[in-house]
C-alpha cells in the first residue's frame, strides 16, 4: 500500500463529483418506507429534466431520523427533506434549478439533532457506502497507513486506549484495554472477527455502521490485527498487486 496512490484514488475522486448532488438515503429504515422508489424517481427525474452533467444523484447510508424515511438531502445547499414519496421526487429536478422543491423540509437544527455529534457514523449519509473511493475520499484508510508504517503495535494499542474509545454495546467496554489484553495472550495467530449481532431488542447500533460505512468497519478490524494486515502487504514478496485489492 503506497500512501500516494490512497492521495491520488483521494484526488480522482474528488474531482469525480459534480457541481450538484443529491442524496438518498437507502438504509434499512428508510428502505422499509419506500426509498427504493423514491431513488429511482429521482434518477429518472434528473435524467429526463438533462441534469446528468451537473448533478449527481446518490444512495447512501442513515441520515440518522429514521422514523421520518425516506429522506433525502441536495447539496451544495445542505437542504434535508422528509417523508419524500416517488411522486416528491420528480419536483427535485427543478429545485436543482432555482425551482421549488415539493418535498416536506426536515429542519436539521431542530432538538433530534442538535445534540449529536456523529463520530463513528461521521461519514454516515455523506457517502455512497458501495464505493472504496468515495470513502477514501473522506479520509478513509489512512489511519491504516499510519498504524502499519508510522506506529509500532504497542503504540497502536496506547492511541486507542488514550482516545477513550468503547465498544458499542451497553457494557461500553474501553477498546484499548480489550486490544491490550488480547495483545497479552500467548500464541502468534490470533483472529479478530466482526459481532454484527443485534443482541439488544429494538438496537440498530451494528447495522447502521455496516450499512453505512462498511469500510470503517473493515478499517478497524486490519487496524486490530497487525499480523494480519501485514501477511496481506504482499508489496513487500516482489508481487505486483493493488491494493485495494488486497483489503
């Protein structure tokens, strides 16, 4: 993995997006209310209105008030919309266009969301969660880097501890104290495995990360296991592969 290629894929991705966008969000809980139809419209809409140069009409994670799906977002505006239907969709071609979008605003400063502050779903409706690159874009897998060429495993294990990171379940165990004692267990092959199990009724905690940012998740779990990433650096036995590829 060569830092400058993550810049460069960074880089092209970047200048990839059109000046405007508009983004749907697909997640389970919206998708239960009819997001699927609502995102086609909205394709449809773009396309016969002839915006495909200008505007970019994307599916993405959570946009986090669930029990207002489907919803959807425009940028460069930062307008949030609720409860859109299929039929909605069409008039999101003209608001593209300094028109009227008939759509119900959904007021993003309002109490639900005033006291949030998404850390781990931070890239959560912002990105397409089937796109690497869009991920790279928002500075996905340079952490990565880091821990496998700037830090040693010891020093891996002390950042975590020191940034008071948790586990998501109700017990909120510190992740720095969990990777430090499997750290101390004997053996050379140790496995790190990803729990989406929703044990908690009614708990959407797991789901919403991998539905949203599946590429945070698969981050984490390389960061965890060294020994693991490093095998997959197979740079280093002459071997020519991407890689992207190799993650």
């Amino acid at each position: 993995m060569d830092i400058t290629e993550l810049y460069r894929i960074a880089a092209e991705e970047r200048d990839r997006r059109k000046p405007k966008r508009i983004r749907c969000c697909t997640a389970a809980g919206c998708q239960s209310s009819g997001a699927e139809a609502v995102l086609k419209a909205l394709k449809d809409g773009i396309a016969t209105a002839g915006l495909t140069e200008d505007v970019e009409v994307s599916s993405v994670g959570c946009l986090r008030f669930c029990g207002r799906g489907p919803l959807v977002a425009t940028d460069p505006d930062g307008k949030l919309y609720e409860q859109v239907t299929a039929e909605d969709a069409s008039s999101f071609a003209a608001g593209m266009q300094a028109g009227t979008v008939k759509a119900q605003p959904c007021d993003p400063h309002q109490p639900f969301f005033a006291g949030q502050q998404p850390i781990v779903l931070e890239n959560s409706g912002q990105i397409d969660p089937e796109r690497i690159e869009e991920y790279i874009a928002a500075g996905g897998y340079e952490s990565l880097y880091r821990a496998l060429y700037d830090l040693t495993p010891v020093e891996v294990v002390e950042e975590i501890t020191q940034s008071g990171l948790r586990g998501r379940g109700g017990g909120g165990y510190p992740t720095g104290l969990k990777w430090a004692t499997v750290a101390k267990m004997p053996g050379d092959q140790k496995y790190v495995i990803c729990n989406a199990d929703e044990g908690d009724p009614g708990a959407f905690m797991d789901r919403s990360v991998l539905e949203s940012d599946p590429h945070r998740v698969l981050e984490g779990m390389a960061i965890a296991d060294m020994r693991l990433v490093q095998i997959m650096d197979l740079s280093t036995s002459g071997l020519n592969i991407p890689w992207r590829s190799r993650i």
